[in-house]
C-alpha cells in the first residue's frame, strides 16, 4: 500500500510539475489549485441548475419561436395522461 502511495504521489507531482518546486511552493500552489476547484465546484451546484433551465427556456424559443407553454402544450399526448 505504501509503494502505490508513493507511485501516485510521484505521477501527482510529476503531472503538475511539482517535483521541481520548493515544499512552500508546493503547498502554495496546491492551496490555489484546491481554491479554484472549490469556486468551480459552487459555481456548478449553485448556479448551473439555474442556467440550464435558462437554456432550455431560449433553445425552445430559438428552435420553435414559441414561448414554453405553448410548445408543452404541443409535444403532451393526451394517450400518456389517460395512463
């Protein structure tokens, strides 16, 4: 277990380019890395529920020149509602 630490470890750093840096490089590099992911992370659970919503609203817009009523209105099947 010790030897596949060690190998992920060095493919880790190797990667990144980490094995060059100093140790305050290192761990300063990776408190930007681990920040940034984090903000991508919020950003995806926060807000991209939000925005696909959006999306879709304007893509039937763009695709139909229909607002999303009148377009539900059109794809229900009324063979589904009975069921």
């Amino acid at each position: 277990m010790r030897d596949y630490l060690w190998r992920q470890r060095v493919k880790f750093e190797s990667t990144l380019a980490l094995s060059m840096l100093e140790p305050w490089e290192k761990i300063l590099c990776l408190i930007i890395f681990s920040l940034l992911t984090m903000l991508v992370m919020i950003g995806l659970f926060q807000y991209l529920p939000q925005h696909v919503i959006v999306m879709q609203r304007r893509a039937i817009y763009y695709l139909w020149g229909q607002e999303g009523e009148v377009f539900r209105s059109w794809v229900e099947t009324p063979g589904l509602k009975e069921l």
